[in-house]
C-alpha cells in the first residue's frame, strides 16, 4: 500500500483540508511551504495522470484557492483584500 493509500485509510496521521468522496487534500508533512497542500484521489493511481476522474482531483484546488476579485476595488471575500 502507497504511503497515500494509507493516509486516505487512516493508517497514517495527516493534517485534512478537505475530503470528499473522490478526493483528499491535506497540509504536506515537510512544511517547507506554509500551506502547501497535496490533493490526491482516494483511488490508487500510478500517477496523476492515471487517476480515474481527473476533473475531480483538479476541481479543489481552485475551489480551495482565494479567488482574485472580478474588478479592481471590490473586496474578494475569501481573502478581504482589495485590489
């Protein structure tokens, strides 16, 4: 079993951002990047690119990250900066 294999079952400890059914997103171990997060399918793959459903997997980061305000002025509520 692959070292995410056994996060997403609970066998190993992980800081969880987000979950759902196709997909878990967690805080990377090393911390080398404040905040940098992984985002894995809860289905083995060799890599990315064999993942099942893709588009699951590629969804959270967007909806994880704070999104730029649509005009410069409005205040982007994810983050509360103006631009």
């Amino acid at each position: 079993m692959c070292v995410f294999c056994k996060i997403i079952a609970g066998e190993l400890p992980s800081n969880k951002i987000f979950e759902d059914a196709e997909t878990l997103a967690f805080l990377d171990i090393k911390n080398d990047y404040y905040g940098h997060t992984l985002v894995v399918p809860k289905k083995h793959c060799v890599n990315i690119l064999d993942a099942e459903n893709l588009d699951a997997v590629m969804r959270i980061p967007v909806s994880l990250s704070p999104q730029p305000p649509s005009r410069p002025g409005e205040e982007n509520s994810a983050s509360g900066r103006k631009s």
